[in-house]
C-alpha cells in the first residue's frame, strides 16, 4: 500500500508491505487511524 500526501503534485509519503496478503475489504479511516482487513489479520496504520 502506498500512502500519498493530497495535493495537485505527486507526494509519496510512506509504503507498507503486507507480506503478499491479499486485502479483503474497503480500508477505514477513523480518529487517525486507518483499519486494513487481509484474510489473515487486521492492521491498524497510525502516524508516527
């Protein structure tokens, strides 16, 4: 997953590997953090 800064220019923020897993439903966001479902687990992605 590759996370992007919004704007009209092209800004990577920041890359995150899961392994291979497969995502299995809509990425959530709530209170800063962002919920990613794979069949195996569940990520909580928060700023550092």
């Amino acid at each position: 997953m590759t996370i992007v800064k919004a704007g009209r220019t092209f800004e990577q923020l920041d890359s995150i590997d899961f392994g291979g897993e497969a995502i299995t439903a809509s990425l959530v966001a709530s209170d800063g953090t962002l919920y990613v479902r794979s069949y195996d687990a569940l990520y909580a992605v928060r700023a550092r």
